[in-house]
C-alpha cells in the first residue's frame, strides 16, 4: 500500500504562488522522479507551470468541501497546503485517506483548530505543522548549533526581510495577519510565557553588516519548538525590515538571519554564540526549501522510512544538520562571530 501511495502524485495546493511555485521547482530538483499535482486559483498558470516541470498533473479544488471536490478515484501520496484557509477540510481530506498532510499558514496562536483534528484521529495519519518561519529554515539550524551547548540559557533570532524582496502576496497577508491578531507576540521569559507589550516586542540588533536596525518579537511556531527542544530559559523570535546584504553588495534581495544562543558549553564554560545566515534565494526560496524538506521526509524520500501517523513539527522529523547541509548545496552561507565567554 504504502508504495503504490508513494507512486502517486503530492497533492500541493496554492502551487502558483510566489512561495509556491519555487517549493515545487525546488522539489523537482531534488526529486526529478517525483509526480505532482498543483492547484492554484489561475489554471492558466497551473498549465504553464506543469508543463515547464514535467511529470506534473494539474486539479481544481474547492477548499470548501471536505472531498476538496476532487475525484473519488484519484490517488495522491501527500497533502502540502502552501495557503491560508481555516476550513482545515485539506487536513480532513488528508486524514480521510490516511495521507501525509503539510501546512505552513499559521501562527502560534492558531494552531488549536489543526491539533484538535490530530487528537481525534491520531492514527490516521502523519500531520507536519511547518508554519515556522520559512518552514523552519530558522528553527533547525539554530538547533543544530544549539546542539553544541551542554545546557542552554537563552535563543535569541531575528530575521531581515529586505524592502525589495518579492514574498507574494498571500505571504504578505499572512505576515500582517500574525501582527494583527496577535498584538503582543508571545515568548518564553526566564521560564515564564508571557504575551508581551511593545516595550518588551521591540528591540535593535546589529545586522549581518554590523548596522543596528529594529525589529519586533512574532507569535511563530519556531519559539515553541526552540523551547521545547532545548529546555531553554528565554526564547524569542523577531522580524525586521531592512536592506540585506545581498543587496548592500548591489545584487538581488538575500533573507538574513541572525541566531545568538548563550548557554554552557561541555567544558562547563558560560558562552555566548552568534551565527549570521545569509540566504541569496531570499524568503520565497528559502520557505520553499523548508518545505521540500518537509515534504520528502513525510515520503520517506531522504532519512529513513516514511514518517508514521503523529503530530509533528519539522525539527522532529528532519535532521537539522541535514537543513543546514541543504542550506549550503542552494548557496546559504553561514558565519559565525566569535564567541565569547558570557556571566548568565
């Protein structure tokens, strides 16, 4: 069963968009042999894309109905919703057929709808809640070099999306819709969860060119994860605007990240570590890579057999050092700042 599954098409909607189009060109570079089928608003552009990618089928849907109206023989081997929508009826149709379900719309404060549905059908099948910032493409690297810490303290990162860089915009809706219903960000304090105001949301940080700029803490996934993960005290997650680095250099727009981790190393040594991320495929490229990587590890493609019924987030099923070596092959660079000894 699980390979005549493995054979069908992955089912990804919203694959049109600016996110969503780069996440199946990624996927087909990485799996040549893989078939999808896309559904997006414009058919034309459905059309168009399909046939550039080749062995890519293409599907109306009607996300409000739970059989998304497609049609009852037809046999996909994953579920990938690149959209907002609160019908959750791609996640019902998923459990239905006992298939691999991805998603990446949503914010920490808006993942109850899609946890209640896995709690009531937890064998049905695995569910991948990637509404991490670029799909975890923040999380699993600051989790890889977190992994060199013996205990950690605190996880600070904060992300730099450039004026110039093209998200889309569904992106753009989502980022504001996360600023609009969630006020005051959430974050983990010295072991306390707190929503906090706006003298605690904002802060300045030195960019990737050693230029202050403000940002603002967000109510993402990647705080819980980091958290949970780590055992860390402190735990925030903020978003800037500002001219990236790639642009500095007077290319195109490159999405920049910033990981600062303090904790004690396995000498017993108090340490403070800066990582910087600079990556020129911007945001739009990088979300698409974090949900390829999703994507393939839900099919059991990369990192062992296919990912049995559960809930999940992307740290758990993915390999940060995998991401981070996925990162590199698609011309992320990383730097790290010297690190320097820290009184916690």
């Amino acid at each position: 069963m699980q390979n005549e599954k493995a054979r069908a098409p992955v089912l990804i909607l919203g694959g049109t968009g600016v996110v969503g189009s780069r996440t199946v060109t990624t996927l087909r570079q990485l799996h040549p042999d893989v078939p999808l089928a896309i559904a997006g608003r414009d058919q034309r552009k459905c059309r168009a894309l399909a046939t550039e990618l080749g062995n890519t089928g293409v599907v109306e849907v009607d996300l409000g109905r739970a059989d998304l109206a497609l049609e009852p023989q037809a046999s996909y081997s994953a579920v990938v919703a690149l959209l907002k929508e609160n019908t959750l009826n791609p996640l019902r149709y998923a459990q239905a057929h006992g298939l691999p379900y991805l998603s990446m719309a949503d914010g920490a404060f808006e993942i109850g709808p899609a946890v209640a549905f896995h709690m009531h059908r937890p064998t049905s099948a695995p569910v991948l809640l990637a509404s991490h910032w670029t799909a975890g493409m923040a999380t699993l690297p600051a989790l890889d070099f977190a992994g060199g810490f013996r205990t950690v303290r605190s996880i600070e990162i904060a992300v730099l999306l450039d004026p110039e860089d093209v998200i889309g915009p569904m992106a753009n809706e989502d980022v504001e819709q996360l600023t609009r219903n969630s006020p005051r960000p959430l974050l983990l304090d010295d072991g306390t969860w707190r929503w906090v105001g706006e003298e605690i949301a904002t802060r300045r940080v030195e960019d990737v060119a050693g230029e202050e700029v403000e940002v603002r803490a967000m109510s993402v996934l990647d705080v819980l994860s980091l958290a949970a993960a780590t055992d860390a005290r402190s735990v925030r997650f903020d978003f800037g605007m500002a001219r990236t680095a790639g642009r500095r250099r007077g290319g195109a727009a490159s999405h920049d990240m910033i990981i600062e981790i303090e904790g004690e190393r396995p000498d017993g040594e108090l340490d403070r570590l800066r990582i910087d991320i600079e990556a020129p495929q911007g945001t739009s490229g990088l979300t698409a890579l974090g949900v390829a990587l999703g994507i393939e590890r839900l099919l059991g493609l990369t990192g062992g057999q296919p990912v049995a019924p559960g809930l999940y987030f992307p740290e758990l099923i993915i390999d940060p050092d995998h991401a981070l070596g996925r990162l590199a092959e698609f011309g992320g660079e990383v730097r790290h700042r010297n690190g320097a000894s820290v009184s916690l």
